[in-house]
C-alpha cells in the first residue's frame, strides 16, 4: 500500500491493514473482511506453533470516544464471531482434538480512544456459550481468550498466549546476507 492510497482510506482500515502486515510478516495465514458463517470478521488470522493451532480473530475499532457500553456492544460482537468460527472448526475436526489442539483469540483494538484501560484480557466478562453442549462448553471456558488494547500491546499479549514470533526466512535472506557477511564479518 503506497502513501496515495493511504491518504484515501480511513483510519480503521489503515489500522486493520496494519494489523494484517503484521501478522502476515510473523508467519500467520491472515485475511481481511473474511467471512465466517454470516458474520464479517476484520481479520482473521491462523498459525500452526508447537503443536498448536491459533486462531486470531481482530476487530478493529476507531471511535472518538469509547464508552464501557460500546466496549461491551464490541465484545459480545467477538464473542460472537469466536462461536461462529468454533462451530465451523467442530464440522472440520472432532470436539476432542478442537479441546487439545486450537487456541481461539478474539481481540478488540482500539485504535484512537481507549475507553478507561489501554489494555486488558478480557475472559473475566466471557460469558457462558454452548450450554446445552458439555464437549463445546469446554472449549469455550478453556481455549477461548478475549483481549482489548491499542495495537502496540498486541505482540505482548500474543506472547502470553504462547505464540512466537518469528519471521520466516526467504532464501533471499541468506543471499543478501552472504553477500554482506564477506564486506563486515560478523563476530
């Protein structure tokens, strides 16, 4: 995205373009405006890590004032969009391997106004879903987790999750650095 078309877009999808860039460098899958069931995510993005596989769905928000009563119509909005998407998973893969396996975040990013905390885990709110299923219930209250920040606290509470990031490396990597390493010899 050049400096033009950024001057175009407003500010919640220059920060949910961001977010994904973001994401996309650190080695996840990612996709924007993604459709999951009948609802339209920001941003979803997956990464398979130590045996793991993390589902991040963001929902990028730019409002000039942030209010606890918005905040809340925000998450139970994730809330939501984190049960669609566990239900499309448990038509793909058993409850069981769901339970051991996936990690599902939802994340509120509040990109301009931060409401009275600039961040938070938000799983002291989580309501109960899927109470007529236990084996669904039990995913819900152990591999779901809720976050609301600005996007510079979204690295540290990723890593609290037990997502790495790292960036993979090219092959263009090694060459530029090979060539490098013979002018200035690293010690």
């Amino acid at each position: 995205m050049n400096s033009e078309e950024k001057v175009n877009l407003p500010d919640w999808k220059i920060a949910q373009k961001s977010i994904a860039k973001f994401l996309s460098d650190k080695s996840f899958n990612v996709w924007e405006e993604r459709s999951i069931g009948k609802k339209r995510v920001d941003v979803l993005a997956k990464r398979e890590y130590k045996g793991k596989t993390f589902y991040l769905i963001f929902e990028v928000k730019h409002y000039q004032n942030v209010t606890p009563s918005v905040e809340e119509k925000f998450v139970l909005q994730l809330e939501e969009y984190v049960q669609a998407l566990i239900l499309r998973e448990t038509k793909r893969k058993s409850s069981n391997q769901i339970f051991e396996h996936y990690v599902f975040i939802g994340y509120l990013i509040l990109s301009k106004d931060y409401g009275i905390f600039l961040n938070r885990k938000k799983n002291w709110r989580k309501k109960p879903f899927f109470i007529e299923n236990v084996e669904l219930s039990k995913i819900w209250k152990r591999n779901v987790h809720f976050y609301c920040s600005s996007p510079k606290f979204i690295r540290k509470n990723l890593e609290s999750q037990g997502i790495s990031f790292y960036t993979q490396s090219k092959i263009s990597d090694f060459l530029t650095h090979s060539s490098n390493n013979h002018k200035n010899p690293k010690l």
